[in-house]
C-alpha cells in the first residue's frame, strides 16, 4: 500500500477510531474497585479454574495446573537477572537469520524481524477486529515461546504496567541502565503530531536510543506510516510497502503525556469495570474520545518515535511486548475478576474482520487465526475460541 494511500487508510494510526460517542466511562463514585483489587481477584478466580472449583466453560488439557502454570511479571518487578535474561534473549533473536523466503522481505534480516513481517501483513485484519485481542496474545505467546525455545530464555514474557510509572523516562523499562529495555532517545529539537483526535506535544527525546541493551539498534524495516516530524528526515522505505531493508537508529520520544490522563490506573480500573461485553470493552480501549486518546495508543504514543508509532511497524520497537502483554492482562483481568461473570466472559467474541471495511464479515469463533513462521511448530492456524483464556488451547499462563 504506497504511502498517500496508507494515511489516507489510517487517519487515527495506533488510535484507530476518533468516535465521541465511544468515550471510555468515569469512575462511578460508587465504584470503588482500584487495578490492584481488579488484579488479586482475577488471579484469585483464575487459580479457581485452574483448581476446577470454577468453571470458565472450557476444557483444558492435565498438563496446565497450578504446578506448571507460568506467572508473567511486570518488567519493573522482575529481578535484574530475569531483566538481564530476558533482553539478552530478545537480542538473540535479533542476531538470529530470518526463516522467511529469501527475497521477499528484503529488510527482514532476522528472526526477529520475522515477527515484524507478520504483523505488517496481518494489521488489517487484528486491529479493530473481533480477534484484535486474540491474536494478540497468540502473538505475545509465540514471541515468548520464540524467546524459550530459539534463545534459551529462562523466565516469561513481562508487562509494562500502564498505571505504575508517574515519570515514564526515569522507569525501569525507560532509565537506560543495563537492567532496563534502554534508555529514551537522544533529545533533538521536533514538533508534535496529530493523532486521530490527540495533539501529541514534542517529548524529551525523539533522536537515537544511546544507551542501555538496545543502544544504537538498527531497525530495517518500513516506516509505513511514520508518525514523526517530517524535519528528522527519517528515512521513506524503497518498498511501497515498507518491507525494503531501510538501516536506520531505533528513535523513541517516550513522554508523560498519556501517563497524566488516559493511563491513570483510576481510569484503567474505571475502563475494565464499566464494559461488560466485549465489544464495547474493546471499542471503547481503541477509540478516541474527545476527553481522551484511547488507552492502546496511549501506550504506544508514550514511546512514540520509529518505529514504535508505526502501526504496521511497531513491533520492532522492543518495548512494544510489554505494552501488549499488559493489554493481554487488562484484558485478562476483566474476564476474571467478577466470579459470577468468568464463564460468560471468557468466551465472547465480537466484531468484523478487515478494521478497513466496516462491512467485513463478523468474526466467528471457529475463525483460524494466522502467524506464519512467527508460529510454534504445528500452531500456526489455529482458531479462536482456542485463544479465549490463558490457561486453555496452547497457554498456561497468569499474571502477577
């Protein structure tokens, strides 16, 4: 899709929508529930399934019980060596060949860029979908199993807690240390964007990550729909469809904007308990509203830079895992946290499959759902309903 074309598709990019009349429900007063109380009860009610002392309405397989479950952290809790471990792995990817065709994909010089490959081909049909938050976590779960099997990582995938982190360049994940997933990039003079209906003001950064484990890592592929100022004469990708080999430093402008409004964990907490179906619960997590920029493209545009505000591109922005196993556990969360609604929770579905067209064919639960080589060996296609809780079809896994 050449470029005038793709702006023209994707006016709201990582947003998607820009529908007022989606906005994202305040706190009630009498809503009283904060994201650490939402937490402890979906864990709770989660290891009652696992028990088989609640019923989620699926069947899961002896080998996923409370013995072998695996307990994803946030980045921020893990141990050093568990950070240390976990971006040695993901740059043992990076240095690991690609396995897609030779010639195709000219800028996927690594198994990493792989799963760059996949999610440049698959957006159309995984974002504003019914299976935008499925595929994803069959995503996140490949790349961990990637980072397990391909590079010998020890540990599981870490979130990055939207709600945590009141100074997000000074975090854990942002600080730049050898424990952190690198620093912010290099401050150069830029101006803000517009995004669907968010004017994003310039950050501290918005130049070359310099420090830290992913300092002065070369991203090849796209842009396809940058969303950085013109000014910085970032590179255009000789493919038209962003999958030219385009060398270039990996550019983050990680700022404070989203985290004052759109990510306070009040209205985290207040998004998970004021949708109860899905389709409302995922509408309103990727739209726009005139009081505030969606929650997904929050986080995205709270690193920003290139390619982490690409929507086709950004998962060659390292930190983009994080942000997408903490929108696996929202998610989670809000499918476990009510004991009474766990069962009906779990398995809704709802939504079109081409965000493009909005008259695409609803989405159905048997749906086969597509990773190419980014799959596990004999997983790639597997359908959806396979996908509804984290300790059923392929996973056994909570968050903490």
């Amino acid at each position: 899709m050449a470029g005038g074309t793709v702006l023209n598709a994707l006016v709201a990019a990582l947003c998607l929508f820009s529908s007022p009349s989606a906005a994202v429900p305040f706190f009630s007063k009498r809503q009283t529930l904060t994201t650490e109380t939402i937490q402890a009860q979906a864990l709770a009610n989660a290891q009652k399934v696992l028990a088989g002392t609640l019923s989620d309405g699926l069947t899961r397989g002896a080998g996923c019980n409370k013995d072998t479950v695996a307990i994803r952290k946030e980045f921020g809790d893990m141990t050093k060596e568990e950070r240390v471990d976990y971006t040695r792995a993901v740059k043992c990817l990076l240095n690991k060949p690609s396995k897609l065709p030779a010639g195709k994909y000219p800028g996927a010089k690594s198994r990493y860029d792989d799963f760059v490959v996949v999610h440049m081909n698959m957006t159309p049909s995984v974002h504003a979908t019914a299976n935008f938050m499925h595929w994803h976590r069959y995503y996140i779960w490949a790349y961990e199993t990637a980072l397990k099997t391909e590079c010998d990582y020890k540990y599981y995938q870490p979130y990055w807690n939207w709600g945590k982190y009141a100074d997000l360049p000074t975090s854990p994940i942002f600080n730049g240390d050898e424990y952190s997933m690198g620093g912010n990039g290099e401050y150069v003079a830029h101006k803000g964007t517009s995004i669907g209906m968010t004017t994003i003001p310039a950050g501290p950064g918005g130049g070359c990550v310099r420090t830290g484990p992913f300092a002065n890592l070369t991203i090849h592929l796209g842009p396809l729909m940058s969303t950085m100022d013109p000014a910085l004469k970032i590179p255009s990708n000789p493919n038209p469809q962003g999958y030219g080999d385009n060398p270039r430093c990996l550019r983050r402008d990680v700022n404070n904007f989203f985290v004052k409004n759109a990510l306070l964990a009040t209205t985290l907490a207040s998004h998970i308990t004021s949708n109860a179906a899905i389709g409302k619960f995922q509408d309103t997590l990727q739209t726009d509203t005139a009081q505030r920029s969606s929650i997904h493209g929050s986080g995205h545009f709270s690193i920003w830079g290139d390619p982490g505000g690409d929507v086709y591109v950004s998962p060659a922005e390292p930190v983009f895992w994080l942000h997408h196993g903490q929108l696996d556990r929202h998610w989670w969360m809000w499918a476990n946290y009510l004991e009474k609604e766990v069962k009906t929770r779990t398995s809704q579905y709802e939504g079109g499959t081409n965000w493009q067209n909005p008259n695409s064919a609803r989405g159905k639960p048997t749906d086969p759902q597509w990773l190419d080589v980014a799959a596990p060996t004999g997983k790639n296609g597997i359908p959806s309903n396979q996908m509804f809780s984290t300790t059923s079809g392929p996973f056994c896994y909570l968050y903490q």
